[in-house]
C-alpha cells in the first residue's frame, strides 16, 4: 500500500488503469456524499443504494474519459444528479407518498415530547413540499440547500449557466413559499 | 388568522433566512413579540429549515462495496464474450453480406425495370384491343381488321 495520500485526481488516473484498489479508495472518501445526493433527489433508501452503485460503476467504466478540467467531486455530483433524474422518471409513484413514507426516526435527544412532534412534523411537512417541486427547480434548490453548494457549482453540474441557476433557486423558493401559504391557510390550525 | 399572522405566513421563508424587505421588519418584530402562535410557527419552521442543510450525511450500509465490486466484475464478464462474438460474426459474414447486398441491388434493378415496360404496354392496351404478335391475327370484323385494311388515301401535296 503506498505511503502518501493520493488525491482525487490521482486515484481517477489509476482508476482508468484498472486499479482496483485505488477504484477502493475512492469509494470510500465518496460513497457518502454520492449516497447522500442520490436519497435526496430520490426519496428512497433501496434506489439510492442502487443509484449511487451504478454511479461508480460508470465512474469507473469511464475513468479514462474524464478529462481533468473539472473537480472529481463535480463530475461525481453530475453523474449522481443524471442517473437519479434517470429513476426519478422511472418512478410512476407519487413525490407526495414516497417522501412521507421513507421519513426516519429520529433520537429524542432528551425534547419535550410536543417539540418533537413539531419538528418532526414541520420537517415531513417541508420535504414533501420540496418533493412536490417542478423537476429542474428542485434540483436547484436541493443542490443548494442540502448539498451547500454555490449557484456556480451547481451551474457546472448541470451544464447551465450561473444565472439560470440562480433563477431555478429563486423560483423554486417563491413556488415553496406559495405552497406553504396555501397549507397554512386550508390548516389554520397548524397555527 | 389575521391580517399580521398572513404577513407572517406570505413571509416564512424570507424571514427566516432574513432576507425579507426592510420596510416589513418593524411590522413582522411587533407582530412576533405579541403573538404566540407565530413566535412558534417561525421557530419550528426555522428549525426544519435549517435541518434541510445541517441533517447528518447517511452513510450507505456495509454491503456497498461488495456489491458494486460485484457488479463490476459481472459487467466485465459478458461483454467480453459479447464483443467475441459480435467480432467473429462480422468477420465471417461481412464477405457474404456484401455480396448478397449486390445480388439483391441487381434482381431489384432488373425487376423495376420491367415493371416500367409491363406499364407502357398495359397503358397501350387500354385504348387499343389486345396486342397481338402477328398483324394477321386480328378476328375478321373486328375494328383493328378494318383498321388494318382500310387504305389511307393519299393526298398530293401541291406545288
């Protein structure tokens, strides 16, 4: 095993040659974000898993093919983005019913037990809505507001320019605001 | 809800990523310190919103890397004999394809261009009676016979 650490460009280089191990290596710095990205475009534990497989998979099929001009990690995060829209559209199930039934438990942590409820009801109550979103506008936003990442960022994942990014998010957020009106106003009681 | 308590929920997420208009700050700070309601409407929406970005990174589970090692290894496979076969296939085939694509260019040629000729003689016999091979063979009475032995007279042409 080599003494040095090897950076993700390094490890792309012998990838394309086939080496496994360093292939190894790779997977373990990424699979978290890779996992992470694909759950919050998806919705599903099982098809995240998947997704995020065959999103190394290809990395490591086309390792050869990519070309430096990039970061890894944006490469990674365009591939992850396109093979979970690919099952995004797959899927015939409702946004609405998948969110809600693939929410975790989460540790009490020692809250009161109404608190609890709340923020657990108010975090069900914003994926779902986030989940209901135009496609393009929720990968923005999610991007942006899950994964941190900057407009110009999210601007090369997608091949489009900053500013279009910056209009999905903003967009994205007046489309939220709104539902979030709507809601509130049908459930006064959520007051 | 009143008016103050929509102001509130039109404004959720600009107020709570502060970046609401300036003129509605007074208004929304006034509404929050006597209302109840939107004090805890705001902080558990602040709170859920915040998670949307800080919630703790999922880790796949142990199984990952053994199965995508195994898909590797199985996508490796078969096109390795895949491409074997699609290679001894075009090898031996490409000669006979060429050929056949020949013979078949020229029987197709050769039928379209009889089927012109078949066409320009139906065309014929539409307006005259059946085409025969002997000029004698017309039925005696029939109106190619008259044809055939009425004589054109000949005008002279004049000087």
């Amino acid at each position: 095993m080599d003494d040095y650490e090897l950076d993700d460009d390094d490890l792309i280089q012998k990838i394309s040659e086939k080496d496994l191990t360093a292939f190894q290596k790779l997977v373990e710095h990424q699979k978290a974000f890779v996992y992470n990205t694909c759950y919050n475009l998806i919705g599903n534990h099982q098809q995240a898993e998947e997704t995020a497989q065959d999103v190394f998979l290809q990395v490591y099929k086309s390792a050869s093919a990519f070309r430096h001009q990039s970061k890894v990690s944006t490469w990674l995060y365009s591939i992850a983005v396109n093979r979970s829209l690919n099952v995004i559209r797959r899927n015939r199930r409702s946004r609405w019913i998948k969110s809600l039934s693939t929410l975790e438990k989460e540790e009490t942590g020692g809250e009161e037990p109404d608190t609890l409820l709340e923020r657990k009801e108010m975090k069900s109550l914003l994926k779902s809505i986030v989940d209901s979103l135009p496609e393009k506008q929720r990968v923005a936003f999610i991007l942006n507001k899950y994964e941190n990442l900057s407009a110009s960022t999210i601007a090369e994942i997608l091949g489009i320019s900053t500013n279009a990014v910056e209009v999905r998010i903003h967009r994205a957020k007046t489309n939220l605001q709104k539902r979030l009106t709507s809601l509130l106003k049908n459930n006064p009681e959520e007051l | 809800m009143n008016q103050d308590c929509q102001n509130i929920v039109n404004n959720l997420i600009d107020i709570v990523e502060n970046s609401h208009p300036e003129s509605l700050e007074k208004v929304i700070l006034d509404h929050l310190a006597l209302c109840p309601r939107c004090q805890r409407l705001v902080k558990y929406f602040s709170l859920g919103w915040e998670e949307l970005s800080t919630a703790e990174k999922l880790s796949p589970p142990e199984r990952f890397w053994p199965e995508l090692l195994a898909k590797i290894q199985d996508s490796e496979k078969p096109q390795l004999l895949r491409e074997k076969i699609i290679l001894g296939l075009r090898n031996s085939l490409r000669p006979a394809a060429v050929s056949l694509t020949l013979l078949l260019g020229v029987f197709f040629g050769y039928q379209l261009g009889n089927r012109q000729h078949m066409d320009t003689i139906h065309t014929e016999m539409v307006y005259v009676e059946p085409y025969f091979q002997d000029f004698q063979d017309f039925p005696e009475g029939s109106v190619s016979d008259f044809l055939m032995k009425y004589e054109i007279p000949i005008q002279e042409e004049k000087p």
